[in-house]
C-alpha cells in the first residue's frame, strides 16, 4: 500500500502543482478584473465568488455570471481563464490515465494488493515457486484438498494462465524472483497458517536459493524442493531439513524396486494408492538387457539403477553431454535404428525412450516395436497435451514428471510419517514389506486402506486422561477397538510408531532408567524413535504418534477417543462411566470395580 | 547548485513569509489583514505541501505534516471568512478578524517548524 500510495503522490507532484497554479492565477485575476453592479457602481469580485466561478467554468460545467453580468473586462480575463484551465486539467488527467498504465505503477498496485491478500489468509496455505508443469499440477491437486496457494512466478508469461485455470479457491499470484528473501517474506512463507514451501522451479540453483532463504528466514517451515543436480543435492542434504525430491532417481528406484524388491514397491503403490480402489498390480518387469534411448538427466539416473540392480544395459543418445563421451555401454550420433540394433534390441527385454521430446521418444518406441516386437516398454511423456499420444503408445510405465512430483509432494505433505515408514521398508528390504503385506492382505483383501495418523496429545481431554496412567499405561491395541462397542475390534493396521526422542528419553527416565521393554528391541536397531509395524501391547506415551491403515471411516471412530474420555474408559474397563460429578457421587466404588474386567 | 533544491526552499519559505506577513498586526483589525495576503498565503501552502509528496524519509514525513497541518489552519481561517462575508452576510468585525488572524498564527507555526526543519536539514548536509 505504501509503495502505491507513494508512488501516485510522487508522480502527481507536476500535475497538482500545475492546477494550483492555474487556479491560483484565474482566481486572482478575476478579483483585480474592474467589473459593475446593477446599480452602476464600480465592483470588484472576492475571492469566495472568484473561486466559484473559476470552479465551474474550468470543469466546463458553465453557470453564467453571477453574483451580477460580467463587464466586457472580466469577460476577457474568464476567456483566458477558460483556456488556461482546460489545458491544466488536460495534463493533470492525462497524467492520471499515464500513471494508471504505467507498468512499474501496475507491478507496484499489484504486488500490494499481493501482500494485503496473504497477511489476511487464515487458513492452511502453500507457497509454490515456480509455476511450470510440476507447479500447475501440484497447486490443482493442494486445491482440491481445500488449502489455498501462493505462486510466486518469475515469468509473466507462465503467470498468466492461473487466472483462468479452474481452482476452486483462486490462487494468490506473484510475478516475481522467489529466490529474494523480500519476496519470499512478501509470500507469507514466515506466517503460522504456512504449510509448506515448494521450490519448484526448473533451475536447481534457484530451488536451492528458495530453500536455504526459507530455512533461514523460517525454521519452522516445511520446505520441499525438486532438485536434479547432485551438487546441489548433496549441497541441501547437508543444509538439511529440506525435503528433496529428485523426480528421475525417485522413478529410477521405482523401477529398480520392481526389479530388485517387487514387494517393497508393491508395498508402497498399495498404501499410496486411491483409498478403496482396487490395489494396483506389480510392474513385473523382467531381467535381462535394458535399451536406453536418451541419455540426459533421466537416461544417466536409469542406468545408475540399472547398474545396481545387476542389469545389463545399453544406452544411444544423438546428441550427448560431453563428459559422457566415450562412456562405457553410450553409443553416440547415430541413425535412430542404427542406434537400437548396434544396442542390441533383438535380444533387449526392455527399452527406455527417454529423451525430452515426445515426438522422438515415440518414434523410438515405434521402431523398438518394429524390431523387437514382444520388448516392454518405458516411456517419458514431457508436454501434458501429448497425453494421449503417450498413451496410445502402449507402455508399460509412463514416467510423467509433473504426476510423479504431485505424488511426492502430496505423500510428504498430508502424511509425512507413510514416508518415514515406507523409507524403513525401503532400507529394511523385503523382510518388512513381506511382514507388511502380509498384514494388509489378511486384514483388507484386495483394496486400497486409508491411511491416518493418530496423534496421542495431551492437550487433548480424552487424551490427556488416558495418558495420565492412573489406571496403567494406554496400550496400542486399545486405540484398535471400537468405542462404541468394545467386543468389537476396528478394521486397522497400526504401521508405525513415532516417538519424540525427548519424550523416549524423559520416559525412559521417569521408569528409574531400567532397560527398554522388549517392544523397543525392534526400535533401536530400526532407529531410536521409530517402529516399524508396532506389537499391539506397545504402552503408549504422550507424544506419540501412530501411522494407521485401516478402513473407511475408522479414523473418525478412532477421533472420538481424543475428545472425551469416556469411550477410552469404555474401552478399557468395558463400562462407561457417569460424566457428570452428581451421577460420579452417586455410583458406588463396588460398583464400578464389579463392572470393571481384568484387562487382558 | 541544485534547483530542486531551490525551488523546494523557496516555497517552503514563502509559505513561511507569507504566513507571518499576513498574520502580523493587530488582532483585532480587519483593515491589517488584507484577504489577497490569505489567498496568497493559502496558494504558496498548497504548492509547498503537494512538492512534500513522496518522500519515504523520516525528515520527509514531518515536512509533510508540518504543511499538512498549515494547510489544515489556512484553509478553516478562509472558509471561516467567507461564512462570515458571504453566509452570515456581514463585515469582518473585531471578533471574526481576529478568529482568522489567530488560525492563520497556527498555521504560521506549522511553518516555522518546516522552515526549521528545512535549516536544519541544510546544516547536516555541509557538516
């Protein structure tokens, strides 16, 4: 507001004073103009009379002369008058309609208007910077999750589009360089109701500005940022607390996972699926010879897999990067279906058309087709509009950039402790997701479950009674039962156990330092605060926190135990007890210990 | 030399000297204080004020409420005159006069705050 405000004022400067001056002149020359009252008497006009009619004879309005008949003199000084202040106005208005246009009066109005915008939001927001396929996708998928967007867009033109994409919530938008901190401050990354910030940009250096200026400005802000470059990678790994996310290694391990450990990726497509849909089938790719058609950012993070994975390769790039001239298993500059068959496509299981354009990437596939028909293909699809196309091509797996960022970035935002879990199955191999999938499978069949956290707060009533083990420890497998009846088990999976270190480490105390309880065996070698797929007799502290996967509507069940105390009471003694403080005189102390069972 | 300078010092002071030319005399005296000197003085504030836009220094902002406030105190001793001259529809006596004059003593203040403000500025320049 101060900058616009500023602004007018200091480009206003010119016209007002003109106007003044002009005013000034007429007013003042009508008062010394010799005029005559009716009675024939030598007048002159005053000032209050001289600015009245200067007023609107300058504004063309024209109420004739009054307070009496002009003379011939005031006439000819009104005539003058009348030019002078036409032309006045003239350029004070055309001064106004300038500065209305003026681009840098309209950046300024604009990023004002921007700044009042997010200082009020009250509700959940992300800040995404950069506004390109990722970015799109991501701020469309956030919508529909009900929390509001800030784009902060250097480019004006990639800008322009928001206003007539169909959100639901309007985006609020910034055309300007999010690696500034001023800007970054500007899009309320340091506000309360900040969820997150996205570095999204398609410059790694930029990302990597945007997430060290965030860090720094606001700790307590969640920064994802999409990085390809190792350097930077390894730069931000060390700066840590920002999630990273490198779209070609993350697909890359997908498929290494495929190939390496199919039930750890099985694992993760089941529990990040559409809840309820049907769970999605395993890739099933095959060992063997791999044709890599691209050898960029995407083709280089395949190969890297592929070669951990203990898979034979080969890769044809037209025009490579030169430090990978000469490579071992690159063939350079060759005729596309020179390039396959020199890579030994007759007996490839598999090609990867990589590239960044789609035309050629079909094209490949096409001749790949041709000269091996029954090879499985990936593809890389680059324009959002070339869907279709890409899909009419018939591969296996399609690594689509912008998907696979919403995918994360959703993962991380709405359910960051799935991932803590999923990356334990990852580090943990096939002996954890074996267990897991065991355990999905014989409690929900062939769907997809919901998967919720459980917060045991004690700021919360129910909570906050449970906790206080007056009538020893909250056990896990009570938080399994139905509240509102307590024969009847609910339908989920408790994966993950998260502990806050103090918390582990304070409990731990209070207990007179005696060693772990067996539960926590499995805790420390899997880390000291996480466990994976927790026994149900696991005594629960404040602070904890349970990844869930469960059925419909288990959460909600599961909410009520937060906000009263009475259905965990029900849970654990098999009796509800009286609320009120009359109805608690009034039942007996033998009634209730009758009514209480022994818990098992 | 610089004439933005100039000209801004100029208007600052004239508004000042104007100010106090009109004001000076006795109180209670219309024929001491001639309504041209008003409208003058009421002219050379507007002026002053609207060449103290824009400026986001600190010295900036109480140049401008310093001329905001003359022009406040000019602009209710004009209008206060033409409700006496031209509503009520009787001459300026002692009591009226000397309601303008006083007001015009107000904004004759606010002026000699900016024009000290204006020195001041000036000296911590050529230290």
């Amino acid at each position: 507001m101060g900058d616009v405000l500023y602004l007018i004022l200091r480009r206003l400067r010119a016209p007002l004073i003109t106007l003044i001056v002009v005013y000034a002149i007429s007013v003042v020359g009508l008062t010394l103009a010799p005029g005559i009252d009716p009675q024939g008497q030598p007048w002159r006009m005053g000032f209050f009379h001289a600015f009245y009619v200067m007023s609107y004879t300058a504004t063309t309005i024209g109420f004739g002369e009054i307070p009496y008949a002009f003379t011939d003199a005031q006439r000819l000084w009104v005539t003058f008058s009348i030019y002078l202040s036409v032309i006045g106005w003239a350029y004070a208005l055309g001064s106004v309609f300038a500065l209305s246009q003026d681009p840098t009066f309209r950046a300024a109005a604009s990023r004002g208007l921007f700044v009042r915008r997010v200082a009020r939001l009250r509700q959940p927001y992300c800040v995404i910077c950069g506004y390109g396929r990722s970015g799109r996708a991501i701020a469309l998928a956030l919508d529909a999750l009900d929390v509001r967007i800030v784009i902060v867009e250097q480019d004006a033109q990639r800008a322009a589009p928001i206003e007539i994409e169909e959100f639901r919530a309007p985006p609020l938008v910034l055309v300007a360089d999010a690696r500034r901190p001023e800007v970054l401050r500007e899009a309320g990354i340091a506000k309360p109701e900040c969820r997150a910030v996205l570095a999204l940009t398609g410059d790694d250096e930029a990302n990597q500005s945007i997430a060290i200026g965030t860090r720094v400005l606001d700790p307590a802000t969640m920064v994802i940022a999409r990085v390809a470059d190792p350097v930077v990678h390894d730069n931000l790994a060390d700066f840590g607390g920002v999630h990273l996310i490198n779209p070609f290694e993350t697909f890359a391990a997908n498929i290494g996972l495929d190939l390496v450990a199919p039930e750890v990726l099985q694992l993760e497509e089941w529990l990040t699926g559409v809840p309820g849909s049907l769970r999605p089938e395993t890739l099933k790719l095959p060992q063997g010879h791999w044709v890599l058609a691209g050898y960029g950012r995407f083709g280089r993070a395949m190969a890297q897999m592929l070669r951990s994975a203990g898979q034979s390769w080969q890769a044809v790039d037209p025009n490579i990067a030169p430090e990978d001239e000469g490579a071992e298993g690159v063939a350079i500059g060759k005729s596309a279906e020179q390039g396959l068959r020199e890579c030994d496509i007759g007996r490839a299981v598999a090609l990867v058309a990589g590239t960044d354009s789609d035309s050629v990437n079909l094209a490949t596939v096409t001749m790949a087709r041709r000269l091996n028909p029954g090879i499985r293909i990936i593809v890389r699809q680059n324009k959002a509009y070339n869907r279709a196309l890409i899909e009419a091509a018939g591969a296996t797996v399609a690594f689509v950039q912008s998907d696979l960022m919403t995918h994360e970035v959703l993962q991380a935002l709405t359910t960051p402790l799935l991932n803590r879990f999923l990356g334990q199955a990852r580090r943990d191999g096939a002996g954890l997701a074996r267990r897991a999938l065991a355990r999905l499978d014989e409690v929900f069949g062939k769907r997809v479950p919901w998967v919720w956290r459980f917060d045991c707060d004690p700021a919360q009533p129910g909570m906050r009674h449970a906790l206080s083990q007056a009538d020893g420890p909250l056990l896990l497998r009570e938080l399994l039962v139905d509240p509102r009846d307590p024969q009847v088990p609910m339908l989920a999976v408790p994966l993950l156990l998260w502990r806050a270190p103090t918390a582990a480490a304070s409990a731990h105390a209070a207990r007179g330092g005696a060693p772990l309880t067996d539960v926590f065996a499995s805790a420390t070698s899997a880390g000291a605060d996480e466990v994976v797929l927790p026994d149900p007799d696991t005594p629960l502290w404040a602070g904890d926190r349970i990844l869930f996967a469960g059925g419909e509507g288990v959460e909600a069940l599961q909410r009520r135990f937060l906000l009263d105390p009475s259905p965990i009471e029900l849970v654990r003694t098999g009796y509800e007890p009286p609320r009120s403080w009359l109805f608690r005189r009034f039942s007996s102390p033998t009634a209730r210990s009758a009514a209480a069972r022994p818990r098992p | 030399m610089n004439l933005e300078k100039v000209i801004f010092g100029f208007f600052t002071i004239l508004a000042c000297t104007l100010n106090f030319g009109f004001f000076v005399g006795d109180i209670d005296r219309p024929e001491l204080h001639h309504p041209t000197e008003l409208f003058a003085t009421i002219v050379v504030n507007l002026i002053a004020l609207v060449l103290k836009f824009g400026d986001r220094t600190h010295i900036g902002a109480t140049h401008l409420a310093t001329s905001l406030a003359a022009c406040l105190q000019l602009g209710a001793a004009g209008l206060f005159w033409v409700w006496e001259l031209h509503v009520r529809g009787i001459a300026l006596d002692a009591g009226s006069t000397s309601t303008i004059v006083s007001l015009s003593g107000g904004a004759l203040v606010a002026n000699l705050i900016s024009v000290t403000l204006l020195i001041g500025e000036t000296l911590r320049q050529s230290r």
